[in-house]
C-alpha cells in the first residue's frame, strides 16, 4: 500500500511484479463471496456500512474515494495461478467460517503449499486444523505480549501439535531474544509492519544458528528488495 491502494489487484500486480509475494485480508459478503478488504466497515459520503451486509454485486456498484474495485480471492488466485513467479499467498480471516471457506478454495486451486492462512485466535486455528490437516496455517502473535518466554504465554508445544510452524510477530516485539525463542523452539519467525529501512536492515541482517526471519510484511516491498539484494551481495564479499 505504499504505491497503490491496499487489497486492490494494483497493489497485488506491483508486488508480484517486483519479485514479492502477496498479503491479504479476506471477509464475507452477504452472498459467502470471498474479498479482499482490511476492515469490517467502510464509510461512504459519511455513512458506514458492514460488508457482510453486501452481496457481491452491490459491493461493486459502491463508489469509494479511492476508485477502488475490491477483489474477489477467487480473482486473485486465477490471476497468479499460473505466474511464472509462483508467488506466496497469505491471508488474514475475518472468521472462522472464512478460513474454512478458504481451505475448499484453496484446494480447489491445487494451491495448499503457496497459501497461508494467519490469524491471533489460537482456537479457530485449531478448528481450522481440525477441518483440514495440511492446511498452512500461521500464528499471528497478540502485540500484546511482550516476552515471549514469560508465563508460557506462547505454547511452542501446543503449536506443533496443531502442524502450526510458524509464529507471526509485530515488528515492534522483534527483537534478537524473541526472534531467538521462536528459533530455539524449532519454529519460523515472520514478521508484519516492517516499513522502516533501519527495521529492513536489522531485521535481513539478523542470524542466529544458521536461520534468520523466513518472512516480512511490508507497504514497500520494492524498497525491502532492494536491501535484501544488497545485505547478500554484501555478505558474499
């Protein structure tokens, strides 16, 4: 979203495009069509609507201030299908019953390894599970827990009961002694909000045992690229 609007196939076309991969959140219109769109609610001329209160069709006679067009998630996996590029897919739910609709439409697609679906809900990502056992699913942390070895306020056991093996921190908590429990506790650490070059940098640079983070979320992924490409031609000097 730092070069086009967010949840807009412009913006999904400009990452892949670049080399990155694509991040969305997905929610259910009136008719159980999957979309793309952040929030539960918009405002149009001053007045918010709920999404789920739209079908599909209404949505796209709606007029917002960006022009924007909100895309299906059956759109974007035809569009990217068959991308040379073969980008990852990940996607934030809105609900349980998203999530599991999403599975049906994943697998659909043939697309179980390319896609993973993340959310804060311990428990819904275990009905998930329970509803399908290869699906790739990603623990997004709470930003409200600080230290992640204090209080096992993260069960890494209960995680890998679940097949969960990745654990999804806020930039703000990523610092070396988190990144290292993940680590030590035989998980991948990913990343979201990391749109400061001086973050990038840390955040690329960072190893400990031979691993480093598996992932970011970012608004400019043109500018991560870039110093991803530059920290490894550094490191093979």
């Amino acid at each position: 979203m730092g070069k086009h609007t967010e949840n807009t196939m412009e913006g999904f076309k400009h990452a892949v495009n670049l080399g990155a991969g694509i991040e969305s959140d997905v929610q259910l219109t009136k008719d159980n069509a999957l979309v793309c769109f952040h929030d539960k609610s918009f405002k149009i001329k001053g007045e918010w609507h709920d999404i789920s209160k739209f079908t599909l069709e209404q949505i796209r006679t709606l007029k917002f201030a960006d022009n924007r067009r909100i895309p299906t998630v059956s759109e974007i996996l035809e569009t990217f299908y068959d991308d040379n590029s073969n980008p990852r897919f990940s996607f934030d739910i809105r609900s349980e019953k998203v999530g599991m609709k999403l599975i049906d439409l994943i697998l659909n697609y043939n697309l179980p390894q390319r896609v993973e679906i993340t959310d804060k809900r311990i428990f819904l990502l275990r009905n998930l599970r329970l509803y399908h056992h290869h699906a790739k699913l990603v623990h997004t942390l709470p930003e409200k827990i600080k230290n992640f070895d204090n209080n096992n306020k993260v069960d890494f056991d209960y995680l890998k009961e679940l097949k969960i093996n990745t654990l999804n921190i806020v930039s703000w908590r990523a610092n070396p002694k988190n990144i290292k429990i993940i680590i030590d506790n035989g998980l991948n650490c990913y990343v979201w909000g990391v749109n400061s070059k001086n973050r990038m940098k840390r955040l690329f640079s960072f190893k400990y045992r031979d691993k480093g983070i598996s992932a970011i979320y970012t608004d400019y992924p043109d500018i991560a690229l870039k110093i991803r490409t530059q920290i490894l031609e550094d490191t093979l000097k």
